[in-house]
C-alpha cells in the first residue's frame, strides 16, 4: 500500500475523480500496510510473485467473485458494474480476513521462516517462565559446586597443615 499508483495515495485519488470531493484522510499512523506486515514477520520470500495471488491461493482467498486485473477492466468496459462491485467487495473482505490470520500467526505461506516460529513460541509466558527457573536453578547449582569446592580446599589445606605439624617418626 506505499505504492503511489495502488497505494493509499492511489485510493485518495481515486475516490477525488469519482466523487469530485476530497476523501476523508487517514493519519499515517493509522494505515497498515498489510503486505509490509506480513513480509516483516515471514520474510521476503515467504511466497512467490504475485504475492497477492499467491496469498489468496494458500489462504482461502480465491472467492468465486474475485476478478484479475484485465477481468476488471473488461466489467468497467462492459458496465458490470456490480460484478465489479462484488469483485472489490470479496477482496476487501480477504484483507480482513488476512490481517486477522497475520494478527494470530496462522498466515499461510509457502516458506514456513521457521526463525519466527522459534520466536513465538519463545516469547509464549510459560516458556519464559521457565527460561527463568532454569537460569535459577542453574545459578543455584553454581554456587553449591562453588561452595563445596571451596569447602573441599579448606579440608585439604587443613590436612596439609596437621600434616606439617605431625613430628616425623
């Protein structure tokens, strides 16, 4: 969506040509570009090219009522517009559903990055909790090995001491 021709921009200007109004804006701190999301937790080459396309087949996307590029360009030609609508309709109704998938971690995709994988299941609580009582648990046997060798030199220099003390017979 920071593509100037079928980005936000694209869709302002759109809606200027159209309607004759300017359109309501929208702060950028409010857009989400759902494809930079995406790619940002699965990696570039989490689906071939055309990633729209691929992202449809792998996630339930192919709606009976999606056209392609050129297919839409034919219903504006031939005024269908209703086919047109129901095309743009399905299509807005996917990115909701992709961005709901994205917000749980179930985006289907063909490269799995199991880096982030590793991630999540890293940052879940139980497994954190746990990295924690592991690292106690660690630091306490540390210090008993510390402690009982440090008792153990005492006990040997204390024996090398009555040893030396001990007259020669």
């Amino acid at each position: 969506m920071s593509n100037i021709n079928y980005g936000f921009e694209a869709l302002i200007h759109r809606y200027k040509v159209l309607s004759g109004v300017d359109g309501k804006r929208i702060p950028d701190s409010r857009k989400y570009n759902l494809s930079s999301l995406i790619l940002s937790i699965y990696g570039k080459g989490c689906v071939e090219h055309p990633r729209m396309a691929s992202f449809m087949k792998l996630n339930d996307g192919e709606h009976r009522d999606n056209l392609a590029g050129k297919e839409e360009v034919d219903a504006f030609a031939a005024k269908e517009y209703v086919k047109l609508h129901k095309s743009t309709m399905s299509k807005a109704y996917w990115f909701q559903h992709m961005y709901y998938l994205l917000q749980k971690n179930k985006v289907n995709v063909h490269n799995k990055n199991w880096g982030n994988k590793v991630n999540t299941f890293l940052e879940r609580p139980t497994v954190k909790a746990l990295g924690f009582v592991a690292v106690v648990f660690s630091l306490f046997q540390a210090a008993q090995i510390g402690y009982s060798t440090l008792e153990l030199e005492e006990k040997n220099d204390s024996k090398a001491q009555e040893q030396t003390k001990k007259p020669i017979r």
